[in-house]
C-alpha cells in the first residue's frame, strides 16, 4: 500500500466492478485512492456521443496514457477530467472533489493547434500564465513567481529563450513551453493533450523524464498520445480508449494485438507479428464544433491534414 | 508653436483634447484585446446597436449615453448568448443583430418630426462640441473600463491566449467573456461623442492593429496602442481645427495612415523588412 497525499474522507459509494485491469480491488478502494475516478460518465458535444459508460480509477503517482485511434473521445476524457465539459451522465471526481473544483492543483496543456502561436507573448509570459491562478487581484509577478517560471523554464531546457516571441519556436520547443507551464503552476494532477505529438526524439525523451519524475514524486500525470511506442516504453500505465475505456492496466499488459485490435479496429494492420496502426498524428474528429485550430507555423513536422474550420 | 498653442485658448479646444485622449486610451487598452480576440466584427455591431438607444434617450428626452449604453450593452450580452448557445456561428449572429438593430435605430429615426440635427452629431462624432459634463461623463465612464480591465488583466490574457488552459486552471472564461463584451459596450458609449457611431470600431481596432504590426509583446502592444490612440486623437483634432473638417472622420484617417505607414515600414510585416530578410524571418 503506497502512501496516498490525498485522503478522502467522504463515504465510499455502492460498490461497482471496474470493468478494467484495476477491477481486483473494489470500486469504493479504488476511487479513494484515485486522483482521477469517472463513474460510468457519457458525455459528448451537440448531440453527438463522444464517450459512453466510461469508468477509470487513476491513482496518485501513475503515469498514465491515454492512446486510442482518430476520434475515439482521447482529448474528450481528457476534458472531462479538467472540467472543461460536463458529462450528461455518470461521475468525474478530480482529486477528490467534481470535476472543476480543484481548479488550481490541476494543469491542462490543450492540444497545439488550438493555440493561437502569432498571439503576441514571450515564452516567460506564457509560463508565467501557469502562476496567474495563485495570484491576487491587481497583483503583479513577485520574485517567487519569476522564481518559480525562471526554474521551470530551466527544466525543460528553455532557460535561454525567455524572451522569444512563441511563434518563432519550433514544435518541440512549444510543447517545452507548455510543459514549463504546467510546472510552473505546481499541481498535483497534469492532463496533457498530446504532449509528444510531432516533436523530435530528443523532446520526446526530455519530455518524458521530466514527466516520469513527477510521477515518481507523486503527481499523477495523464498524456494522450499517438505513439504507440513511447505509450508502451515511457508510461506505466496506458488506457486504450474508442468510445468507452476498452482496456486500463500496466502498458505490458495493454499493448498486445487483441486489446490493440479492439481498440483499432480497422486501422490496426497485423505484419507477420508486428502490429501497425495506421493512424496520423493529427486528429479533429473528436473536437467540437466552434473549436479554433491554428495551423499556420508549425515547425513540429507532425503529418498535418488540413480541414476547413468548423 | 503658434499652430500648437493657438487652439488652446478655447475653452472648448481644450475639453475636446482631452475627451479625444481619454477616449484614445480606453479604446486603445479594450481595443488591444478585441483585436487578440478576433472581435473586431462585434466591435462594429456593438456600436451600431447602440443607435437605436441613442434616438429612444432623444425622443423621450432622456440621457443619450443612457440610451446608448443599455442598447449596446444588450446587443453585446445578446451577441454573446445567441454564439454559445444557439448553435449558430458568430459571424452569422452579428450580422443579424447588428442590421436588426440598427435598422430598428432607422426606423425610430424616421418617426422623429422636426429637427434632428442633434443625433447626428451621434453618427460622426461632435468633439468639439463636448461640455464640461460630457467630460465628466466620459471621465467616470472610462475610469470604470479601466478599473474593470486592470481588474481582470491576468484572467483575460490567459483566457484570450488559451481559453481551455484558462478554463482548466480556475479562470471562469464565460463569465469573463460577458464581462469583456460589456466594456467593450462601454467603450464604445464613451467613444459615440468623439468620432460617432459609424467610425468608432476604428478607435477600437486601428490603434491595436498597428501595434501588431510593430512589436511581438503584449505589455509594448498596449503601451503602443494607447500612444497611437491618443497621438493620433490630438493630431486629428488639431488636423480638423485647422482645416475645419469633421473631427471624427480626421482622426480615424490618422489612424489609418498610420496603420498604413506601420504596414509598409513595420519590422513584422513591413515589405521593406520582407526584403531586408527573406530568410531570418520565423514563419
């Protein structure tokens, strides 16, 4: 039994069998240990159904991946998770409390198309955004803050570029930016849309042992992703997703072609006991309608596919 | 210094500079964010929403500003509702209110018997003809925009940088989304008597717009856009005494030849600067 920071001290619900790798322990265990725990939650955009009877208990400390194809309700969970929708069904609890009401303990770095990189800041304005949320009204940034951005901007490797404009960065070095965001804000649960999508092996892997690290000092971390590879040899855990949670566990356990094949489908080519999945990079299928992406200047050499904006 | 100081010794010179830079500076901070925001197109609705305020406060003799703030304020929160909520887009919403709206505006107008020479000081602006409680007016009026924007500073530029990792983190976007529509509302009331209805989505916009083109940092942004909107106010005053024009319409043009000047010449998008280095310039 691993220590939990988190205490919950509210009653355990009715007990329900998570129909995942975490089923062994009872749901009530579960979600008092968990910083993430969704209770059969459908939820979607307009009337169209994203997810549906989705159950996931998250422990303090996992490093978890979210994988799954094109449109399968990844950055939808994700959503969930930072409160950003509200389920039409079931449960979120974020580090003990419903979705949204720990706003401040809880970093989400969205996908990078929907950041708007022509918008006028420097990379120090945009970590130091991550520190705003603990600040007072009328407060400017005092020498804790640009402590704490200065520190961040050092971990992921960006000391150097404080004052660059975001827009003349590459792809890797904006998902740094986001990740020193994130860390800049301290919180004990980070939700990362796609945080190594694109980005070069170098990024892939600065990324991934700065994550690893805080997991193993105990905040949990959740990344969706589309590398397969990095899902299976960087995370301890992977949720495979294609509109409801097929399968949760340790990735050694989750990455074989019968979960693949579930979660795939169609997209999943089996090559004389080598699997592919045939999928891109980039996804919109599962963004709502009025969502804005921004495609122009990017330097992450990702597979783009261009689509007209909703 | 003759040219300078001449216009000073009015009385009326004088108040119509400093409502023309008060207006330059709550246009250029609430423009700076309507421009990052894309709401260039609410900007130019919003204001003409508000006509229809201003000829009801005229016909029952009521306050103009008034008037003109509950319309544009509506128009702005109405705006607001219909894009979230009804499931149509933006562009499409603005269009409709804003014709509606103004069209409204039209029609009361035409019902009005006698003289309405007063209102049109409302469609192009009357600086020169600002009174002391005028001054006033604008004065509390801004005052508040300001308060409100310094207010939330942190909050609107995380929220207009990346709404969902704003959102995520605590910031109650929405919310801030209805509260900035209504300053720009505001805004756009304080602005109705320098430069009127049709051309006050100029001041919003031009001055940020400009700014843009010259520098990549916000804090020097804001700061450009107040110096633009307030340089460009007084030359456009002066500008329009001197060759008795209309005032509003001479201020907008500075701006716009500014703004043209910042396009050709900007270090950003300046062509001079394309051609100095075609290579070194980050897409």
């Amino acid at each position: 039994m691993t220590f939990d920071p988190h205490s919950h001290p509210h009653a355990h619900p009715v007990e329900r069998r998570l129909p995942t790798v975490d089923a062994g322990l009872d749901s009530g265990h579960a979600r008092a240990h968990s910083d993430v725990w969704l209770s059969d939650v459908t939820a979607g955009y307009g009337d169209r159904v994203a997810l549906e009877n989705v159950n996931l208990a998250v422990e303090a400390g996992s490093l978890l991946a979210v994988v799954g194809p094109n449109g399968a309700g990844k950055s939808t969970l994700l959503k969930l998770m930072a409160g950003l929708i509200t389920p039409w069904h079931g449960r979120v609890e974020i580090l003990g409390h419903p979705a949204g009401q720990q706003a401040r303990r809880v970093a989400y770095v969205p996908q990078a198309e929907l950041v708007d990189w022509g918008f006028p800041v420097t990379v120090n304005d945009v970590v130091m955004m991550g520190r705003y949320p603990a600040m007072g009204r009328f407060q400017r940034p005092g020498a804790d803050d640009r402590r704490a951005v200065a520190a961040a901007l050092e971990q992921v490797g960006m000391g150097g570029h404080a004052s660059t404009q975001i827009g003349s960065l590459s792809g890797g070095q904006r998902r740094r930016v986001f990740l020193a965001r994130a860390l800049a804000a301290g919180p004990d649960l980070f939700l990362l849309d796609e945080p190594v999508t694109g980005v070069d092996p170098t990024t892939q892997e600065d990324l991934m042992d700065i994550l690893e690290a805080e997991a193993r000092s105990g905040k949990t971390v959740v990344a969706t992703t589309h590398d397969l590879a990095c899902a299976a040899q960087r995370f301890q855990q992977v949720a495979t997703v294609n509109r409801t949670i097929l399968a949760h566990g340790p990735s050694s356990l989750i990455l074989d072609p019968d979960v693949l094949a579930a979660t795939y489908g169609g997209h999943l080519l089996v090559l004389g006991g080598q699997t592919v999945v045939l999928d891109d990079a980039h996804h919109h299928d599962d963004a709502p309608a009025g969502e804005r992406h921004f495609h122009e200047g990017g330097g992450g050499g990702a597979a783009r596919r261009e689509r007209p904006e909703p | 210094m003759e040219v300078l100081a001449e216009p000073l010794t009015h009385a009326f010179f004088v108040r119509a500079l400093i409502a023309a830079a008060l207006v330059g500076t709550v246009c250029a901070v609430v423009g700076t964010f309507v421009v990052l925001k894309g709401l260039a197109f609410i900007g130019d609705a919003v204001s003409h929403a508000a006509f229809p305020g201003v000829v009801a406060a005229y016909i029952v003799q009521g306050p103009i500003l008034v008037g003109a703030g509950i319309a544009a304020v509506l128009t702005a929160l109405a705006i607001g509702f219909v894009t979230r909520r009804a499931g149509i887009r933006g562009d499409t919403a603005i269009g409709v209110l804003f014709a509606g709206a103004f069209a409204l505006g039209v029609f009361m107008f035409s019902t009005i018997q006698g003289y309405v020479g007063d209102l049109f000081g409302f469609l192009f602006g009357s600086l020169l003809l600002t009174g002391v409680d005028d001054l006033a007016a604008l004065a509390i009026l801004g005052a508040i925009v300001l308060g409100a924007i310094v207010w939330c500073w942190k909050e609107l530029l995380f929220a207009t940088f990346d709404p969902q990792g704003a959102a995520a983190s605590g910031v109650r976007v929405e919310a801030l989304e209805y509260t900035f529509l209504a300053l720009v509302a505001l805004t756009i009331v304080v602005s109705l008597q320098a430069v009127g209805i049709i051309l006050v989505v100029a001041m919003l916009v031009t001055p940020a717009a400009t700014g843009q083109l010259l520098t990549v940092r916000f804090g020097t942004l804001v700061v450009l856009a107040v110096a633009i909107g307030i340089g460009s106010s007084a030359v456009g005053l002066y500008v329009s005494y001197w060759l008795d024009v209309a005032s509003g319409a001479t201020i907008v043009l500075v701006q716009t030849a500014l703004f043209l000047v910042a396009l050709v010449l900007g270090p950003r998008s300046g062509l001079l600067a394309r051609r100095r280095s075609s290579a070194a310039v980050p897409a």
